[in-house]
C-alpha cells in the first residue's frame, strides 16, 4: 500500500465542502415547514445545543462540535437543520396521506408533528418561515389545482411557473398568513423522481430564505440615506464656510470637518458588511430562479418577473446608499485635504516670518554686542591703565625715570591696542567660520 503525503489539518473538511447541504430525496405528497432563525454567534451555539436536546429525548445520537448540517429522521418527521453564517434554518419534513384530497380550508402542517414546547425556544429570531405542500393531482381534489390555488393562497400577489418541461406546477403569492407562515403549493406530475422533486423544493425554500436575508440591507440602506443626506447639507455648508474662512477660523473649521469624516466613516464601517451580504444573497436569487428553469403558467406571473419587480427597487436603493457613501466619503476626504493643505501652507508662511524675525534680533544683537565690544575696549584699557599708573609710581623708589602720570599716557596706546587685538583674535576664534 503506497504510503500517502503529509495531509494538510482541514483537507477533510474542506473537501467534504462540496458535499455540504445536499438536496434530500422527497416524495408526493408531503408537507414541509421552513424556519429560519436569525443569530448572533452565541444563538447558534445554542441552536446546536437546542437541536442536540431535541436528538437526546428522541434518542438520536447527537452529532460533533464540527457538524453545519444535520439530515435525521425523527419518527413522525423528518429534521433537517443548517448552520450558516449569520441564520440557522430547521426543516420539518411529514409525509401526507396517499389518495386522500388535502383539506384546503385547514391544511395539515410538518410543524405540527415537532414537540411545540421545545419549538417554540428555538434560539434567535424568526426571519422566514415557510409552509410547502408537496401533492399529487389526487390532493388537488374536484378542482383540481386552480381551486387549490385560489382556496390556499392570496390571488392578488400570486406568483407560478412550469418546471420539469410543463409536468410540474408551482404557485405562491410570497405572503405572510394568519398562522405567520408563508405558503408554497406544488403539484408533482407523473413520473417525477424523489430525486427532482428534493431539487426543486430546495430551490424554493432558498428562494425564499435569501430573498428575506438579501431584504435585511434595506432597513440599513434607509437609514445610511438618512444619515448622508445630513452628512451632505454639513459638508456642503462647511465647504462654502471654507471659502470664506480668515486664518483665525480655520482651525474650528477643520475640526468640523474631521468630527464630519469620523460620522461618515463610522456609518460605512456599520453598514457596509450588510451592503455586501445583501448584494451577494441578491446574486443567490437570481442563481436560484435561474436554475428553477421555469416555463410560464397562464394566468400567473413568473417568478423571474416578481423578482424583477419588487426586488429590484430593494437591490437598487441598497446599492445607491453604498455608492453614496463611498462618493461622500471621497469628497470629504478630498475637502479635508484642501483645508489641511491651505493650513500647512499658511503655517509655513508663520514660520517663515518667525524666522525672519529671529535673523532681525539675531542682526541686532550682533551689533549690540559690537558696541559693547567698543565699550569693553575702552574700559579694559582705563583699568590696565591705572595698574601701570600705580606700577611707575612704585618704580620711582628704584629709579624708573618717568612719572606715573607720563607711564599711563605712554601705556594708553599699547593696552588699547593690545585689548582691541585680543578680542578680534578672540572673536575670529569663536565665529569666524
């Protein structure tokens, strides 16, 4: 047996990636329920461990730390659950009696056969939640699908489609009910493998999942506009106060306008992870009605063309609000440059008449000390001169000729010259380079 490489720690786990979430085999007729539960980090740790509650009272095994998705059959139901990132959803699969018309009036529910005590604590909060009715053309009764339509859903806001080439139907009308579901109806033609029909309610389910998750931008986009539109009339007011602004205004102006930069950037920080995941659960629609492959049902409209129309303005102004913000974050930046620029050009200017300044008292200084230099002369010659005075008058007992008053006038001359050498030698010394 050839003896393998060394593995990397996640290859396991990433390769088992692309089996993660596969379609589940369903057969006509069954019902189905959808919930999908909005958490934080800690809610769906706690939805791991709800699901794990539920699995130890039924005796199931419970499944590892690692596990995002979990198949199980509960008996009475069928349990699929999912961990995403920022939702969990649980999906409740019941099969419906074989040849017997489905109550129309009060339609029989997955949901109903789950333990209500312990579903009614799922962690989080509800975002979706979804009935689908998965029946065979027995279910449909005397009138057939058009009166299960029109008795199970709402016709104003009615949506349907042909898929698996006209044998299957498929009708919703994207609404909340008075039990707080939303509600799918499919019609399963002959012939239509557990396979397909896994597929297909799936795709529904996702549709529906990522169109309210793609929806949760909106909100934040309303208040992004909001927020900008002040944001705007200040930048707007501080940039017609910038080209009136003296010198002594300045300073409070740039402050207004760094105190304006850390309002604008902070509501990007806040909303822009929602722009992008709205954007990319947007795509997911889209991917996942494409994928339906609908042909068009008379009298419905498709699902392609109500998803053209009521998401599209979503998608639209969700967009708009993150151009906006980063268009205003750009022109805030740039006034913030030209005021900053403006400052540093005009304190260079200060300084240079600082400077300018200096050199003046420095000359002036200089000039100062040259006549205190003249004086110093002067007086350093009256002191040395006096000392030669006292010199001759003491020489005179040991014969110097001359009187003290004739020494001092003789002596005048030489010292004044001789201090006057020594400093100019004193000052080339210390500044003459």
């Amino acid at each position: 047996m050839a003896t393998l490489a060394p593995q990397h720690p996640q290859r396991a786990l990433l390769h088992n990636e692309i089996h993660a979430r596969p379609p589940e085999s369903i057969a006509a007729p069954a019902v189905i329920s959808h919930v999908v539960m909005l958490c934080d980090s800690a809610q769906r740790e706690a939805s791991r461990a709800h699901l794990a509650a539920l699995l130890r009272n039924h005796h199931r095994s419970v499944p590892d730390a690692q596990s995002t998705h979990v198949r199980i059959d509960m008996g009475g139901f069928h349990l699929r659950w999912e961990l995403h990132t920022e939702f969990v959803t649980w999906t409740f699969t019941a099969a419906l009696p074989p040849e017997q018309p489905l109550d129309m009036r009060h339609p029989p529910t997955a949901v109903e056969e789950v333990p209500q005590d312990w579903f009614a604590q799922l962690p989080g909060l509800c975002l979706s939640s979804v009935h689908l009715w998965l029946v065979q053309a027995v279910q449909c009764g005397a009138g057939g699908w058009p009166q299960l339509v029109e008795q199970m859903l709402h016709l104003d806001s009615l949506a349907g489609c042909q898929v698996h080439n006209g044998q299957t139907l498929v009708g919703t009308d994207f609404a909340i009910h008075a039990d707080g579901y939303s509600r799918i109806v499919v019609q399963s033609g002959e012939g239509i493998s557990a396979q397909r029909l896994g597929r297909l309610v799936q795709r529904l389910l996702e549709i529906e999942t990522y169109r309210m998750a793609a929806f949760l931008g909106l909100p934040a986009a309303r208040h992004a506009v909001a927020v900008l539109g002040r944001a705007e009339q200040e930048l707007a007011d501080l940039a017609q106060a910038i080209r009136q602004a003296d010198r002594q205004s300045e300073p409070a102006l740039l402050d207004r306008l760094t105190r304006l930069a850390g309002q604008v950037e902070s509501e990007y920080a806040a909303s822009h992870s929602r722009f992008s995941a709205s954007r990319a659960y947007f795509e997911l629609v889209e991917k996942r009605i494409a994928d339906l492959q609908e042909q068009r049902l008379s009298g419905f409209i498709s699902f392609q063309e109500f998803m053209a129309r009521r998401l599209s303005p979503a998608r639209s102004t969700c967009e708009w609000a993150a151009r906006r913000q980063n268009a205003l974050s750009e022109r805030v930046s740039r006034v913030s440059n030209l005021l900053r620029t403006r400052v540093e050009i005009e304190q260079q200017q200060s300084s240079q008449q600082v400077l300018a300044s200096m050199n003046e008292r420095q000359a002036l200084q200089l000039k100062l000390q040259s006549t205190v230099e003249g004086l110093s002369v002067a007086a350093i010659t009256y002191y040395i001169t006096g000392l030669v005075s006292y010199l001759a008058k003491g020489a005179q007992g040991l014969g110097w000729p001359l009187s003290p008053e004739l020494s001092s006038a003789l002596a005048i001359p030489v010292v004044a010259f001789s201090v006057w050498w020594s400093l100019r030698r004193l000052h080339h010394k210390l500044f003459g380079r």
